[in-house]
C-alpha cells in the first residue's frame, strides 16, 4: 500500500498484527506507546500493532510505503505470537 499523509490521527489505536512503514519522502512522525520516533526519507520502522501507535506529518505531505501482516493469535504478554 502506498499512502500520502497529509494530516495527523486523531488517537493512538491498537489491533491485531505487525506494521512496517517505509518513508518515500516528507517526514513522518510515529509514536509507539510513550517513544516518539521522527522518520525521514529511506528510514523505515517495524513494530507489533498491538502496542498503541498514531502517526502524522512533521510539516509536509510524508510519501509512505506500508505493510500489514494481519497475525491471529496473541501471546499471553501482550506481544505478537
């Protein structure tokens, strides 16, 4: 999938799988539970999806490639199986 931010997400959400993103071009601000990371174009970043995550803009329309990986099961620690 390939979206183009161009605004932020209201809150942060959390739900089955694991997420990587790649920045194409702009900056993308991430946070991942209370850590915010700043991604600029050719970094990119993987994390559980179970962990409450938001994202947005820094101050430009951010280019970004996204993949999903939809996993069914749930560990007892709250991390991906």
């Amino acid at each position: 999938m390939r979206a183009r931010l161009r605004r932020l997400r209201d809150a942060p959400r959390t739900h089955e799988g694991r997420e990587r993103l790649h920045v194409l071009s702009g900056r993308l601000r991430l946070v991942l539970g209370d850590r915010e990371h700043l991604l600029a174009p050719g970094e990119q970043i993987e994390f559980s999806t179970w962990l409450p995550h938001w994202s947005g803009v820094v101050d430009e329309p951010v280019g970004l490639l996204a993949t999903f990986d939809p996993l069914r099961r749930r560990d007892p620690e709250g991390a991906d199986a």
